[in-house]
C-alpha cells in the first residue's frame, strides 16, 4: 500500500498523508496535471471523480464531481494557489454547490501536496489545514481520512500500467 503514514493534529487543525510510489516525480506530476488520468484515482473507488474542468496553473479553478453508487454527485472546487512543477502545488479545497460553487455550510481547507524523489520513486506529502478543530473533525467524522487514503492506495497500480 502506497499510504505509509497518517497524522492527524487537532492543536493544527491538519491532517497530513504521506505516500510512496514505485515512480518518478515527473510521472506523479503528469497523473495530477491531466483530469483525465486523475480521474482514475482520485476519490475513494465507490466514488469516481469525474473533472470538468482542470489546470494545474496558478490561479486556475478545477471543477469536479464524486459520483456514488447510487448515482449522486458530490462537487468540489479547487482553486489552484501556486505551483511548483513537477514538485507539487497548492491549492484552497471546498465542497461545492451545483454550480462548482462553494458551499458555505460546509469546510473548506487549505491544501498542500509535495513530491519528493526517494531512491525507490518518490514520497507524496499531502496536506489539509482547517480553519478549526471542529471542521477538521466534521470531514473526519465524513470518512475523509478513509476516503482520501482509499484513493491515494489506487495510484501506484495505475502509474504501473
């Protein structure tokens, strides 16, 4: 499994997942700059993502949904706050309306994912930082730690196919 590590940290509000694949930094790179190879692995496998609109430059906005099995979609929104190619990018991370807008009742985070070379491929360090210890709490008691640590598993089989 690719997640070797989890932290959660209430007096940071943050959760941080750490990560190692049999690839280069470059190839980890090109999984998340194109929506349609990201579209393999992010979300929980119940759950695909379907991107309909993805840019990994400063200053853009992705546009996603979640699908469950029954067939409902989940929006989220990224706003892309810098980027360090291929070494990782920032990112402001909130549920969405229908309209890929923010959902105000709902928490948002900060995000932050690096990539670094390892002599074995590389370490991925993602990181979400709430605005308190209850909204990190509430996408916690949501399944995020699961959710997100489900979709992480899924990348080394598809960057070694």
């Amino acid at each position: 499994m690719p997640v070797i590590e989890v932290t959660k940290d209430v007096d940071t509000h943050s959760i941080t997942i750490v990560a190692e694949f049999a690839a280069t930094v470059e190839r980890l790179w090109e999984l998340y700059a194109d929506p349609r190879q990201l579209e393999q692995v992010f979300g929980p496998p119940t759950y695909p993502a379907t991107f309909v609109e993805h840019e990994l430059t400063e200053g853009t906005t992705s546009k996603y949904f979640m699908t469950s099995p029954d067939g409902e979609k989940y929006p989220g929104l990224w706003r892309i706050t810098s980027v360090d190619r291929p070494n990782g990018f920032t990112f402001e991370d909130f549920f969405a309306t229908e309209n890929f807008e923010p959902a105000e009742d709902l928490p948002a985070s900060e995000c932050s994912y690096s990539f670094k070379p390892t002599a074995e491929g590389v370490r991925a360090t993602y990181v979400s930082v709430f605005t308190s210890a209850e909204a990190l709490q509430e996408v916690l008691d949501m399944g995020m730690k699961e959710g997100a640590t489900s979709s992480i598993n899924q990348i080394d089989a598809f960057l070694s196919a």
